[in-house]
C-alpha cells in the first residue's frame, strides 16, 4: 500500500473535524434557544455537512485512484516478470540451438569417418541411435515466424500448452499476443488453444473464458470463444 498523501490525509482530518462539529450542534443541548441561534446553528451545520460530503467524495475518489494504481502496477509486474521468464527462454532456445548445430557438425564428422571405413552395419545403428535421441527433443513448432515459434514453445514447455495458429502473423500482432497469452496461460495448462488469423481479425478459441480474458481480449482487438 502506497503511503498517504499530504492532500488525502488533510481531507480524512477535515472529514472527522466536520462530523464532530456537527455532532456538537446536534446533541449539546443550548436553553433557551433564540430564533436566530436556530437558524445560525442550522447554517452551520448545513455547511459543515456540506463540507465533510465533499472531503469524503475526494477521499473515496483517491483511494479509487490509489487502488487502480496499484492494480496496474502489478499487472505491469506480473507481466515484466513474464517477460523475463519469455526472454530468458528465448536466450536458452538460441543457446541451445548453437549446441544442436555443433552436434550436428559432430555426427556429421563421425558419419563420414564410419562411410569412408565401410563400416554400413554401424552406421545403420548411428542413424537409428541419433533418430532415437532426437524423437525426445520437443516438437519444433513452424508457425512462419520465428518469435511466434519461440511463443509457442515457451507455451508447451513451461504450461504443456499447444498453440495452433492458422494464418500469418506480424509483428503488431506479436506484440500483443505476448500480453495476453501471459494472461490466459495459467488456464490454459494441458490444453490446446487455437488462434485464427486473418486480415480482418485474430480470433482465439479457448478452454476457458472469464469477464477479465474477454475484457482484453477487446482491448487487444481479439475474439474469443470457448472450446466445444
């Protein structure tokens, strides 16, 4: 919680002064009231009544403020935080990509040696060992765009999620899909999520749909429907 304001704690003083005050004019009883004390008496509690309604609007005004605020903080957070999950990610797919590359180079080398000796039963079991090694690897996913790919695979290594995307995508629209796959992976976990891309509109088909996805989702320019 951010500290008080100087202006918000001097509305909460005047607020309470106000209702004390009033308090006092209502209950201390006064004997022999005169016509004009009423009427004095009436003038001031209208105004200080008038003034406590106006502290108490500013202080429900900035506590509304302070607390979008620091909604939004942490959504900024939460989505930094993603954002550093998803870099570091893509650092360690370029990583090991490189390693991939030099392995590759090495099989490649140790291949030839077997060829050039004639040894074809050991290369025939080189293959089938190196085959064997690379089914474990997780499928790569070819969506036409390399950040997207990167997406994808951030999604079904980190949520078990597969992401299916039909139609191209660009850059705008990438920008934007990270914000809100940060959003809706958590229920997306084990599942599929399929998103249609099209001239027109980027449309996603989801596992599950609450008020939030669907009030990003128009934010973002998407539409959203639940699986069958």
């Amino acid at each position: 919680m951010k500290r008080l304001s100087n202006k918000l704690i001097i509305s909460i003083i005047v607020f309470f002064v106000c209702q004390f005050i009033s308090m006092i004019i209502i209950f201390v009883p006064v004997v022999n009231k005169s016509l004009q004390l009423i009427f004095f008496e009436a003038v001031l509690l209208l105004a200080f009544s008038v003034i406590g309604d106006i502290c108490a609007f500013f202080i429900i005004r900035r506590l509304e403020v302070q607390l979008d605020d620091e909604v939004q903080m942490q959504k900024i957070a939460k989505l930094n935080k993603f954002n550093d999950e998803f870099f570091e990610f893509a650092f360690l797919q370029q990583r090991n990509i490189r390693f991939f590359y030099h392995d590759l180079n090495n099989h490649i080398i140790t291949l030839d040696i077997l060829k050039k000796q004639g040894k074809e039963k050991e290369i025939a079991e080189y293959n089938a060992l190196i085959k064997e090694r690379y089914q474990k690897i997780i499928p790569a996913f070819k969506t036409g765009n390399y950040f997207a790919d990167i997406i994808c695979q951030f999604c079904y290594e980190e949520y078990n999620c597969r992401l299916k995307v039909h139609g191209n995508l660009n850059d705008r629209d990438l920008k934007k899909m990270l914000g809100f796959v940060q959003l809706i992976m958590p229920n997306c976990q084990d599942k599929e999520v399929v998103i249609d891309v099209d001239e027109v509109k980027t449309s996603f088909l989801l596992p599950y749909l609450d008020d939030e996805i669907k009030t990003q989702a128009d934010l973002c320019g998407y539409e959203v429907a639940l699986q069958c």
